[in-house]
C-alpha cells in the first residue's frame, strides 16, 4: 500500500508516460504489464489535505501483483515508485 499525493489521473498519467502501452485499466483499477511481472493498483481518493489556501490530493493506492515472480514484481514496483514521485521539498 502506498499514500500519495496526488489524483487517480495524475498517477495514472505518470504510469503511462514511463510506461505506454503496458498500462491498462479495468473495472477494478489499473493493470502495468512490463518486465515480466503485472501489478494491478486499485486507487481510491480521499480527503485532501488543506494548509491555509493549498489544497493536496491524497491517494490511498492498494498494489498487488498479478503475475511473475517476487524479485521482477520488486524491481517493476522500484520503477514505479520513480516512475510516479513527484518535485517538492
């Protein structure tokens, strides 16, 4: 499970422009097929946070892993934890 600060389609959109093709969506959330492994991530919003007139998107993001073995899941999963940062600090 990951907490991020941002919207369904923003991580989606980083999804795809590190990705492409291999993102896909479904009923249930969105599916990545690279590397040898597939990761489904099920996102679910919720209550943004408020600092005086900022507001951030809060995405509460639910990973499992579809198909392929633990160490491809954990390099694709690195990737995507690159893939989908965002600037700040």
């Amino acid at each position: 499970m990951r907490q991020m600060n941002s919207t369904p389609a923003e991580f989606i959109r980083s999804l795809r422009l590190a990705y492409g093709s291999a993102v896909s969506e479904d009923e249930t959330g969105v599916v990545l097929n690279a590397q040898g492994a597939t990761l489904h991530f099920a996102l679910t919003s919720e209550k943004s946070l408020q600092i005086g007139a900022l507001q951030i998107a809060s995405l509460r993001v639910e990973i499992s892993v579809r198909e392929g073995d633990e160490s491809a899941a954990k390099s694709l999963l690195a990737r995507v934890d690159r893939a989908t940062l965002r600037g700040g600090g």
